[in-house]
C-alpha cells in the first residue's frame, strides 16, 4: 500500500504494524488514508498469517489528529443522512476480530478516538496527551464522546470533550483514569505494543478472535444505540462549515493546560 499509511507484517511473529504516515500532518487522517485502513483491515480478514495488529502514529509529534482539516467531504443534501469518513476506519466496523492494540506517542485527539476506541486496549509513552477539540471550534463530539465514554469513568470522558483545546489530559493521568493500560518511556510505545502483541499472535488464534468478539460484545449493544443518535446531534449541533473554519483560524495558536 502506498500513500497515508505504512504496513508492515512479521511472518514469524503474526504480528502486523499499521502506521499513519503523514507527520507533516500530524498524522491526520484524509479520504485516501481513510479507505487504506478500511482496506488493510479486510485484507487482514483473509491473511492467517496475521494474528494480531499494532497501530501507530510516524514521528515523535502525533499518533493521529483526527480526520485532516483540509478533506472536503461531501454531504447528502438531505438532514436524514449524514456522510462520515472516519466510521470505517476501525477493525470491528470491518469486521475483523483480531486482537488490536495501539502505541500512542504525542497529541490523539478527535478523529483518532475512532482508532482508540475500537482497539483492545493502548500503550502510551510519556509524550502522550489526549484531548478533543470539537466543542472549541463549534463542532459535537458525538462519535469520539462515545468511544471514550466506554473506555474512561464518565467524568473524565465529559471533561475532556466539553473543554475542548483548553485543556489535554497526560499520559500519566490517563493511566490513572484506565484509558491507557500501559505507561513507557519516551519513544518506547511502540516496542511494547509490539511486545504484548506478540504475546497475544503466539496463542490459537480461535480463542484470541473468539475472546476479542466477548469482549467486544459487553460494549457493542451501547455503541450501537449511542451511534444511532450521533448523526442527529451532529446535525442539529454543529455550526456551519464556515463558522467552524472562523474559529478554528482564530483559535489555533490558543495556550492550553495539561493535566
């Protein structure tokens, strides 16, 4: 594959790296990028020799920073549809059940809660922040709310999307708070998710697929009813295209605090 993602598959170990490779932005996620995904995870479904998958961000600045602000995406002229690039970019929205675990170094805001969320579980290094933008640039966090509200306690998950850029939480305290299971030193994220993942591909790979679709079976009924009704926030909620680029031109060099 060539482009906004990188893929690299060890035959030994079962072990495939999926990385975004876009660092001049920020890892950020365009149409291109968007269908490479979708396309990796069901090559995946037919490959055996893949038992598990590790996700990344290139560079030290960003794992991702959600869907690029310069894609253009068409929108059915009708309030009853809603077009959303970054729904199919998860391995269970294609139906792939091999286990997924992501290696978080520097910003994972917004969009790239559709990749954390649908991912077994995250290791971050110290360099991790986590935060979410859309309600600073008149935008909901549906979707991304979502995700995070089943991985952290509630008020953690409110928190960080109602304080939009004001405010990014660390990758120490989303350790406390259990959105990351694993804290490492700076630039070692990814040989640790590399090494969990190995762990994991060198098991029968019936139970390892069998335990990922449990698991993911004790969150799906409350995604699904929660994804339902995200299309209509969205559409009641966000300002319109051109309020939304004011402020994010009038924002961007904003300060911010992290905790």
């Amino acid at each position: 594959m060539s482009g906004g993602l990188r893929v690299s598959t060890d035959k030994d170990t079962g072990v495939a790296v999926l990385t975004l490779d876009r660092p001049e932005r920020l890892n950020a996620i365009d149409l291109a990028t968007a269908a490479e995904l979708a396309a990796a995870w069901r090559e995946f479904r037919f490959d055996d020799s893949v038992r598990a998958v590790v996700v990344t961000g290139a560079g030290e600045r960003a794992f991702c920073t959600g869907i690029d602000r310069g894609v253009d995406v068409a929108q059915p002229n009708s309030p009853y549809m809603m077009d959303d690039p970054l729904l199919a970019i998860g391995p269970k929205a294609n139906d792939l059940w091999k286990p997924l675990i992501a290696a978080v170094q520097g910003m994972a805001c917004g969009g790239a809660f559709y990749l954390l969320g649908e991912a077994e579980f995250v290791v971050a290094d110290e360099t991790a922040t986590f935060f979410d933008p859309h309600t600073t640039y008149g935008m909901v966090s549906a979707y991304e709310s979502i995700h995070m509200a089943l991985r952290m306690p509630y008020g953690e998950a409110a928190r960080m999307a109602l304080m939009g850029t004001a405010e990014r939480i660390s990758a120490r305290r989303a350790y406390e708070v259990g959105l990351v299971s694993e804290l490492t030193a700076p630039g070692t994220a990814l040989a640790a998710a590399v090494h969990c993942a190995t762990v994991i591909a060198s098991y029968p790979p019936e139970a390892v697929q069998g335990t990922v679709r449990a698991l993911w079976t004790a969150r799906e009924a409350a995604s699904a009813h929660a994804f339902a009704q995200a299309p209509h926030l969205i559409a009641l909620g966000n300002l319109p295209p051109e309020r939304q680029a004011e402020l994010f031109a009038a924002r961007r060099s904003g300060g911010f605090r992290v905790r």
